[in-house]
C-alpha cells in the first residue's frame, strides 16, 4: 500500500487531509512525492519558525542527541535549565513548567491558577474566565476552558469551573467577578483558531487594570502567537500587557513537541514537589533546539518580522476579491469573497500551502521566509482570490 492507503487503513480518522505528501524541503519550500514544489506559508501550523530543515536547527538537535537523548526530570539536564533561564529573562517571568503541547501547557496554568485561589482566596474560588471564540487545546479541560460550542457538543460533561466572555465586555466580566469565584482570566493576544482576530487594545489594558484591583490571575495563551511570530517575543508585548502566567509551544522548539507555561512572581512557588509532573516534558532534545531558536529571536531579527508583515499585507490588502486583512506580524487572515477552502485548494494547485481559520485564508510563514517567496506566493493567493 502507498502512504495514502496505510494512513486510510492505520491512522485515526481525525483529520481531513489534503491529497499531498510532503517527503522533503528546505526553508520554505517543500516538495511533494510526485516532485511538485510549494511555497510553505503555513509552517505546520506555526511551528517550523525558521523552515523545514534549518541548518542551525538540525545542528543543535544532532549534538544533543549524541549526547543523550532523554532523561527523566528526576536528573537534572542543561538544556532544559538554560531554555528556562532564557525565557526567563526574555519575559520578566519567573519560573518554568515544561510540558509537550499548548494544551498541556495550559492545563498547567489552569491547575496553577486554581492551586494559588485555594491558597490565597479560598476554595471556593476555582472559576477560569475566557473569550467567546477562543482556542485553548484538545484535552477535556482545555476544551472546557475553549469559548466555541462546538468543541463541547460531542464531549460533556466537560471540566467544570469555566465561564465565557465576549471580548471587551467588561460588565460581563465584573458580574462574574462579584460573586468572588474567578481566579484567573486567560486570555489570547490574537484569537489563532477563532478567525485571526486581535484583541482590542482598550480592552486589554482594561482588563488588566481591573484583575489587578480584584487580585485575580491574568493568563495568557502564546501557543500560536509565540516565540516572534508577531513580532515580538510575545504577542502580549504589543499590548504592554503584564502576565502572571504565559503558556506556549507551537514554534517554540521549531518541530519538535515542547510545551512551556511561565509562571510570575505572583504564582512561581505555587506548584510544589509532586504537585504536577511529565515523563517528556524538558525533553532534553527539545530544548536544545528550542534554545537554538530561541537564541535567534533577536530584536534585529523580530524587526525583521515586522518588516515581512508589511510587506505581506502591502501586497494583499485592497487586493480583488479580499475584503479584509487581519492579525500581527506573520500571523495574517485574508477574508476573502470566495469560499476560504477554494482560495487554499486553488494555491496548492498552484504551488502555494496556506491554511484557514473560521472563514478566513490564514497565514502562518516561517519567521525568515524571504521576501521574494512573500512576493511569489502573495501573486498566487491574489490570484486565487479573485471571485
């Protein structure tokens, strides 16, 4: 049987594929089993930051492997305690949690949250506050602490203790409030899965003011939005926001499965011996590539981003047949006159991958994709948008 056929056969039916095998690739271009080459504009869903095969990359991970591959966390391994002191002093942050995903990420966050309200506020004070529309990862809990019903149709009962915003409603917040329940509200710079959508920056900044005047946790979920993809080190850094917690992953260590949640000042000693734990989390592979992309996130390099953000926009804002351009950095959603699954079905034909969100063409390049790719794929997702 061909891939095709034992992926039909073996693998659970969970994803709707597109009839492509990606078999190798360099940068952000990536070529399928018939030889057919793509401009990569989705990055595995905003993982590959610097690309398929980066040299820099297959190097760290290759000196670590050599050495060892996998210890468990009751050893002490460099690479993990030099990522943590890296995000660390790249965000303010105190301590580190590893895990292996965003949603494992933030089920740490969710239980660091209800750990620290117990202590502090009581018991009875377990309540997660999130935005209609957002994402928050697949597992029970992060599916509860998700503001889409359709996640939760198939699933109930869910993990209770979640309550739902819509963004910028903060009398719908301060009600919840009021009856001394919330213990953190957890929010997403730009809502990734809803659709591409940033957050209003006045409500931002009002909501932080007021989770401080309550003494209630402000969480922040970076999975998609991390480790430069818009721009910054962190999309919260666009707003000026202070978090006492940050989840992330996703691009984080460039491929491989590494998930982090960042704890501040305020909750880095909540979580004690045997409290929480993960047999991969810290995985010393992981961190050493995600130090290797880490290391290259400088300001120099996230100016850069930006840079290829404009350009980006500039060539597809205005465009036929795209009403609108949304998001930060390269992290970009085109609602588009045509259906978004024909626009992306029309790009592969012609050589381009992008993805969709909601209703929107969604764009997720590597963070270092060159500027005449940008050019290249920009003219053939114009073209495929064109009613």
């Amino acid at each position: 049987m061909n891939t095709f056929e034992l992926d039909q056969s073996y693998v659970a039916h969970t994803y709707k594929r597109f009839p492509v095998e990606i078999v190798a690739g360099k940068g952000s271009l990536v070529q399928d089993a018939a030889g057919k080459e793509y401009i990569d504009m989705g990055s595995g869903i905003a993982v590959t930051s610097f690309g398929v095969a980066d040299d820099a990359w297959i190097e760290a991970v290759e000196e670590q492997i050599r050495k060892v591959q996998h210890m468990s966390n009751l050893y002490y391994t460099a690479p993990c305690a030099r990522l943590a002191e890296a995000l660390c002093t790249r965000t303010g942050m105190s301590r580190v949690f590893f895990g292996n995903s965003g949603a494992e990420a933030n089920e740490c966050a969710i239980k660091v949250a209800r750990k620290w309200a117990a202590e502090n506020k009581g018991p009875g004070c377990n309540i997660i506050v999130t935005l209609e529309n957002s994402f928050h990862g697949r597992t029970l809990t992060t599916l509860a602490a998700t503001g889409q019903e359709h996640y939760h149709e198939l699933y109930q009962p869910l993990t209770p203790g979640f309550a739902h915003i819509r963004a910028g409603d903060m009398d719908a917040l301060k009600t919840l409030c009021a009856g001394g329940k919330v213990a953190a509200v957890l929010i997403e710079c730009v809502q990734g899965e809803g659709g591409v959508i940033p957050l209003d920056p006045a409500f931002a900044a009002s909501l932080e003011a007021y989770l401080r005047e309550q003494d209630i946790l402000l969480m922040i979920d970076e999975v998609q939005t991390g480790n430069g993809r818009t721009g910054k080190m962190y999309a919260y850094m666009n707003y000026g926001l202070h978090p006492d917690v940050v989840t992330t992953a996703k691009g984080l260590a460039g491929g491989l499965p590494l998930g982090a949640c960042l704890l501040g000042s305020r909750v880095k000693d909540v979580l004690s011996y045997g409290d929480h734990g993960s047999t991969f989390g810290g995985n010393p592979v992981a961190c050493a590539a995600a130090l290797s992309v880490l290391n290259r996130l400088t300001g120099e390099f996230l100016a850069g981003v930006e840079a290829k953000s404009v350009l980006l926009r500039s060539l597809l804002e205005g465009a036929p047949g795209i009403t609108s351009v949304s998001g930060l950095g390269l992290m970009l959603g085109l609602k588009t006159e045509k259906p978004a699954a024909d626009v992306v079905a029309e790009c592969m034909e012609n050589g381009v991958l992008c993805l969709t969100a909601k209703d929107k063409v969604r764009l997720l390049p590597a963070l270092n994709i060159p500027d005449s790719l940008i050019r290249k794929a920009a003219g053939i997702i114009r073209s495929a948008c064109i009613p």
